[in-house]
C-alpha cells in the first residue's frame, strides 16, 4: 500500500465530509467560548453536557466570518438585548467544514434568537421551582419591614449612574428625610455577577445589625445582562436573608429571579428610593397623626379638668362653711358628753372613796394581826435555832484555829482544838488521826 501524507489524508477526509454533509443543519449546544478577533471573525466552542449538568459528552469548534457575524450579532442583540457570549444557550444553523490544516469546525450560517430567549425562561422557572421545592421562595417577603428603614446599605456598582440617581433621590427629598446610606460595591454585569452580590450581601449580614434594609440596584441595560442575575446560589441567599431586601435592577418588562424571592421589587433603582421614602413618610404621618390625638386629649382632659377645678371652687366655700357648722355641732354634742361623763365618774369615785375609807381600819387591823402572827413564828424558829440552846442539848462545837470542825479529816496530828460546851470551852492536842471507817 503506497502510503500517504498527513495533507493527502486530510484531504480525503474533507472531500468525504463535504460529500456526505453537503446540507445545513441545525445544533443546538452551549457556548463554552466566544470571542471575536481582530480581524472581526468569530471563533468559540459549542458543548453538549450530559444529564449531572458537569460533564462534557460533545464538543465541537465554531466559526463565523466577520461579515455574516456582524449581520448575526447585530439582530441576536436587536432581538434578545444581549450580545453573543460565552454561556449561552443557542441554536445555530451551521455548515459541517474540514480543513487540512486545522481540522473540523462548524461554519455558523444564522442563529435563532427565540431559542436563546427560551432557555433563560426555562431555566429561570427551573430556579423558581427549585426555591420553592426548597421552602425557601417566600422567606424574605414574610420579615417585617422597619417603620423607620433609614439605615440602608446597597449593593451596586461604585460607578453605576444607578446608585448615583438613587443616593441623590433619598437625600433630596420632599420630606427633609433623613437616610444613612452605605455602598458595598459589586460586580453588576458579567460572569462574576453571582460571587460577587454574593460577597457583597455577606458582608452585610456579617453587620447586620446595624442595617435596616438590602438594597441591590442597577441601572438600566441590556436584557441579556438579566441571566446574570438568574442564579440559584444568588437567589437562594436573597430568600434566607436577615433584612429585608428590595431589588431594583433598571429593568422595565422582564424580570429575573431576585424579583421573586426579594422582599419588594422595583423597576429602577429611583423606584425603590421613592419606595423608602414613602415608606417613612408614612410613618412619619401615622407618627404625626398618633401625636395630634395625644394633644387633643391632653387638651380635652385639660379642659374637663379646669371644669371640674371651676365647680368644684365655687362648691367649696358652702361646702366648708357646712363641713364647719357640722364639726361644731359635733363639738358641742362630745362637750356635753364629757361634761356628764366627768360629773357621772367623779360620783362614782367619791362612793368608792368613802366606801374604802370605812373599810381600811379593819382592814390595816387585820393586816397587822396577820404579821404580828407571823412575827412570832419567826421568833419561835430563832429560837429552836440557837447555838446556845444546841450546846445545852449536849451537843460540842469543835474548832481548830477559829476553823469549824466538821469532819476528823480536816485535824492532822499535833493540832490544838477547841471545844465549846454549853458550860465553859476544853482545849485539847490531836495525837493521831483516823479515818472513818465505813459499814
């Protein structure tokens, strides 16, 4: 077999595809890559991912030519708002071409821009459903909103005339309103519009104490640039959020999924600043209000009070001059009283006088008669008692040195005692002591 060169192979392969795809056809995929180059062309890569949404199961490499791409561009971005992009979803007529030298493509004929529009609806009714599946959809509609949100921290892009018109909206109102605004900038438009409100609301929820609303805005633009904001994490983190939150993309029509899940949704990002203020204002008149009824019925009580002051005054000189000639009255009725009660008690204490004046002779004689009896029973002990009359009885008394003896314990030998008799006193030497013995 005579053998063949790369260039020769690749040949024959492009002849058999051109022969055997001489027709157009219709492919729908997703854009991995799209880019246009300096010579106006366009080169991407379409995949096909399998059913976990991850992997890779086809991939094949796209091109347009630089006069049919702007024709394309110009109408995909006419019809859908947003311009050709890595990540959309598309269906593309295309013609099956081979080069030698850089090998199979697609040559893309036309784009169909329903089928793109489709597939942001689809998936945004995916996202809804899989919040909803979740219990999560309704999460942040049903937190209270502050009667007084005027601390509000934003989420926007730093040079976004969106944020400007809503910062100068609050801040020149017609109710001298006062706001405490606050921007933590994020990334509005593009492949890192998710991470990045994401870190941006994070960062409120770390203070979120010191916020009484979200508010994430952005200006008006393309109705491509929606499908940036058609994100499950993104929405998913709006429904669990602490604060209420109140959306404002800059859209009039369409709407993506954060208007769903977000607490309140406006057009524009001045939509949602008259939304705050009249949201204050109304407290502001509800306060107002609440104070007028306070003052009308402290007036109303004022004025029932000064009336009731007024009778009252003019009742009390009849009424004391009665409460007087009442207390007199009763005056006069105890001053009889007691004049009858003293004459009726000194009476008394006069008989009783007299009464006890006859009864006190017998009664001190009798009491004397009493003591004089007791007396002589005092007497007759003393008498029974006497040391003298004891010693006439027999009976010793038996001291050493002045010491009462009362047991032969308190003698040692050699001691000098003295007896006392009834009759003259023995004094006599202790020779040996001996104990008593017991029986």
């Amino acid at each position: 077999m005579q053998p063949l060169t790369l260039y020769q192979l690749n040949s024959l392969v492009r002849e058999a595809l051109e022969t055997t795809f001489p027709e157009t056809f219709l492919v729908t995929g997703e854009l991995s890559e799209a880019r246009q180059a300096s010579n106006g062309h366009f080169y991407g890569e379409l995949i096909e991912k399998g059913a976990d949404g991850k992997s890779v199961v086809a991939r094949a490499r796209i091109n347009c030519w630089a006069r049919q791409y702007n024709l394309l561009r110009m109408r995909f971005l006419h019809e859908t708002g947003q311009d050709i992009r890595a990540g959309l979803n598309v269906m593309l007529m295309v013609q099956v071409t081979y080069h030698e030298a850089y090998g199979l493509s697609l040559n893309v004929l036309d784009i169909d821009s329903s089928y793109s529009l489709g597939t942001m609806e689809r998936r945004r009714k995916e996202i809804l459903a899989q919040l909803e599946a979740d219990g999560i959809l309704e999460d942040n509609r049903t937190l209270a909103l502050p009667k007084l949100a005027r601390r509000v921290a934003v989420v926007s892009a730093a040079t976004a005339a969106g944020y400007g018109d809503f910062c100068h909206h609050l801040q020149h109102n017609d109710y001298g309103l006062g706001f405490c605004v606050k921007l933590f900038p994020a990334v509005m438009q593009g492949q890192h519009v998710e991470e990045s409100v994401m870190a941006a609301l994070q960062q409120i929820a770390d203070e979120y104490d010191r916020w009484d609303v979200a508010v994430i805005i952005r200006g008006g633009g393309a109705v491509a640039d929606l499908a940036d904001f058609d994100s499950y994490p993104l929405a998913a983190s709006i429904a669990q959020f602490p604060l209420p939150v109140l959306v404002g993309i800059g859209h009039e029509r369409d709407k993506t999924v954060l208007d769903y899940v977000a607490h309140r949704c406006m057009k524009t990002p001045t939509a949602v600043a008259d939304f705050l203020i009249e949201h204050q204002a109304q407290c502001l008149v509800a306060l107002e209000q609440f104070a007028r009824r306070v003052r009308d019925a402290v007036r109303d009580r004022v004025y029932h009070s000064r009336l009731r002051l007024n009778r009252l005054a003019f009742r009390l000189p009849s009424a004391v001059g009665r409460c007087t000639l009442s207390r007199h009255h009763r005056l006069k009725l105890l001053e009889g009283r007691i004049q009858a009660g003293a004459g009726t008690a000194l009476q008394t204490e006069r008989h009783r006088t007299e009464r006890l004046a006859t009864l006190l002779p017998n009664a001190a004689a009798l009491l004397a008669e009493r003591h004089r009896h007791r007396l002589d029973m005092i007497e007759q002990k003393v008498q029974l008692c006497d040391p003298a009359r004891i010693l006439r009885q027999g009976y010793s008394l038996t001291t050493v040195e002045g010491r009462i003896v009362t047991d032969a314990s308190q003698v040692k030998p050699g001691d000098v005692l003295k007896t006392r008799l009834a009759h003259g006193e023995l004094t006599s030497r202790c020779c040996e002591n001996e104990s008593p013995q017991k029986e």
